[in-house]
C-alpha cells in the first residue's frame, strides 16, 4: 500500500487515477493534521457490481472512459 500527504495528492490526482485504473490497486490519501483519510480504489473490474449499490436516483460515472 502507498500513503501520501493530501497536498501531493491534489498535485498528482489525475495521474494516480490512470496508474490505479491499469493497475487494478489502491492509494490511501492521509492528512496526518486532521487524521482525515480518503481510499482510491480502482474499480473498473467491479463497475457493474457496485453500480447495482447505487441508489436509482445517482447515476454512476466512468471517468476511465
């Protein structure tokens, strides 16, 4: 697992989502003042599964595509 600071996340989001969607893996976003965390995961082989979690009224979003 990998854990980086939120401000090199926001630097460096969009290339960590393409890495994580080719991978298949997960990055762990920790801000170490609050204790906040956020967890990427790629998904893309899960989609139409965690789609049937959505309520009807969201609409889910491929930002792979």
């Amino acid at each position: 697992m990998k854990e980086i600071n939120v401000t090199e996340a926001k630097a460096h989001l969009n290339r960590y989502v393409r890495d994580l969607d080719q991978a298949g893996s997960y990055l762990l976003v920790r801000n170490n003042r609050t204790g906040a965390a956020l967890l990427l995961i790629s998904a893309s082989q899960w989609q139409a599964q965690l789609e049937s979690f959505l309520p009807e009224e969201m609409e889910a979003t491929n930002y792979a595509e």
